[in-house]
C-alpha cells in the first residue's frame, strides 16, 4: 500500500473515527489493500493516525490538549502528524439561502 493510498484510507476513518470498530478498520485496509492484510509496519501506522484523529476529535481540534491526551508531547504529535500525512481539517459555517440552516466550507490546505 503506498503512503497515498494509506492517506485515503486515513481520511476515510475521519468521517467516523468515533463509532469505527477494530474489525471495521481491519477491513477497510485489506479492501484498500487488494484484499491481503496490511505488512505489521503499516497496520501500527494505521492504528497510530486511527487514535491520533480520535484524540483530535475527542479534544476538538486542540492539538495540545490532544498531545496530553496521548501522553506525547506536543512536538512528537506534529512530527507524527506529518509521517503520517495526517492535516487538520476544521470548518467554518456560513449562512445559506437565509434559512438559517448552515453549510460548512473547508479552506484550501
């Protein structure tokens, strides 16, 4: 599996890294990798950014407070972040039709 395809699978977890189960990460990596299991390196690489985006989400975004969640420091979980390719992604809800309802636009990274 190369680094851009581990990147896709990685985003795919972020949609619902709350509710995604072991098995369910399991899968979606032989199914990103042609059906075989992933090498070890790049299964603990998975499992990294898999707890990794759920820190972040759990700390809302606060890669400090993320770090601390981890017991990194917040130094190591940038230097991680970027092996990883792992960015942080974040909204901003803008009105639309005035209806009240909002959508999100994410910026250009």
């Amino acid at each position: 599996m190369s680094m851009s395809e581990f990147t896709n699978l990685a985003g795919m977890m972020e949609d619902s890294v709350s509710e995604l189960r072991l098995e369910d990460l399991e899968r979606r990596a032989r199914a990103a990798n042609g059906g075989e299991p992933l090498p070890l390196r790049q299964w603990v690489a998975l499992a990294e950014a898999w707890r990794i985006a759920q820190a972040l989400r759990e700390t809302r975004g606060n890669r400090s407070a993320a770090a601390k969640l981890l017991g990194i420091g917040r130094r190591t979980l940038y230097a991680k972040m970027a092996k990883l390719e792992l960015v942080p992604a974040w909204g901003v809800a803008v009105p639309r039709n005035g209806n009240g309802a909002a959508s999100v636009d994410q910026p250009d990274l």
